[in-house]
C-alpha cells in the first residue's frame, strides 16, 4: 500500500521534478496537487501562471488540482486559512491523506516554517529534494526532459531580460555569479511545459512582459491555440 501524498505546485521545474521523484518511489502516491491562486488576476501566486496554464498543467500531470485562493496583497494569516481549508477540502475527497510534499531546495528557514503550519494543521510535510546541489539538480532536471521558461524574474537579483528564456544550459552558463541555479533564493520563477512528469507537452504563446511593484519581471504566457 502506498501511502497517499498531495504535492505543493507552483506550476514551476522544482513542484515538477518533484513530481518526477515522487513517481519514482513505490512506497508513496501523489493524489492530488495544491495550488495558491490569486482572485482577481486568476494566476498562480508568485509565478504569475494563468489558471488555464495550471488547469493543462494539472491534466497533463493525470492528477486533479486543488485551489488555495487568496486576494491580491494577501497577509500571512488570510494565506494559512486559505491553505488549511485546501487542505480540509483535499482531505474529504482523500480521507487518509495527511501528507504534503513540497519542492523546496535549501532555504532552511522556508523549511521550518512549512513544518510548524504544517504541524498546526496536522499534516507531515515531506522535502524530496531539499539539501540537493542546485547546480547539479538543474543539469539533472535539463537532462531528464523537463523543459520550462521564466516567467518571473526579481529584477533587483537578476536582469529583467532573462524574463521568457527558456530554462536550459545555455541560461545556466548565462547567469551572473551568485544567482542560484535553481533560482531558489528568489530571483526567478518557472513555468515548466513538457517533461517525464507529463503526458504530453504544453505549448505555450508567450505575450507581453510587465514590471509589477516596480521589481518583479513576468513574462505573459497562455496556451497556444490548437
């Protein structure tokens, strides 16, 4: 018996590689995935990723998708109610579930924090990936099929140009001395289209670009019309 498993998603490489590793265990079995989305804007927290892109995402990835929506500016206590209702809601529909992954990769104080929310609600957190080498995990994670492209990029970290590339080694060679790999201290976000995670890939039209709060770089992407 595999012991059930939701996945935290963010619709970026790491929440899908994390995937990948899950699937590669026989001892667990990722039901389900949870989502922040944000009102208003119908994007993913953060990433900035259309609800219809996480909706291809989800499909693709042969797992439902549950939503923990928060409005714009949301503080940090509106954003735990949030998730603990998903959790409430994942847990009717999977009642043994009391486990949640997420693709955390070496920030050590984002770690406790998920532990401690995640012991307030009762739910194990599970951290695959976390203390990986970010170098070699990008590699990996290129080698393996997964294909993913900016879609966020914290300008005051990182130029607002990298905003739409293509997650591949010709970014990795690219990035400035002390930006992670991985991006894991914040200074872009992905959004992953095809890899051994999914099915089938996606294909994405990417539109405009927009600064937002004079800092963040998002790159527009939607699904390609068939």
């Amino acid at each position: 018996m595999r012991t059930p498993v939701l996945l935290s998603w963010s619709g970026g490489k790491d929440a899908a590689w994390t995937l990948n590793a899950l699937r590669q265990r026989d001892d667990v079995d990722v039901v389900g995935l949870l989502t922040t989305v944000t009102a208003e804007y119908e994007r993913i927290a953060m990433h900035g990723i259309r609800r219809e892109i996480l909706q291809a995402q989800a499909q693709a990835a042969g797992v439902p998708v549950i939503e923990a929506v928060i409005p714009p500016q949301c503080d940090n206590a509106t954003y735990e109610a949030a998730f603990a209702a998903a959790l409430g809601t994942a847990r009717q529909r999977w009642p043994a579930l009391d486990r949640i992954a997420f693709g955390d990769l070496f920030l050590a104080d984002v770690r406790a924090w998920r532990e401690a929310l995640c012991a307030r609600l009762g739910w194990t957190p599970l951290f695959p990936l976390f203390g990986s080498d970010t170098t070699a995990l990008a590699h990996e994670m290129i080698a393996g099929g997964l294909r993913a492209t900016l879609c966020c990029v914290d300008t005051q970290q990182l130029d607002a140009s990298f905003s739409g590339r293509e997650f591949d080694a010709a970014l990795l060679a690219d990035l400035p001395t002390g930006v992670d790999p991985c991006g894991e201290s914040g200074e872009f976000h992905t959004c992953v289209h095809a890899g051994p995670m999914f099915a089938q890939p996606l294909a994405l039209t990417a539109g405009e670009r927009v600064l937002r709060d004079a800092r963040f770089a998002y790159t527009d992407f939607s699904l390609a019309a068939h």
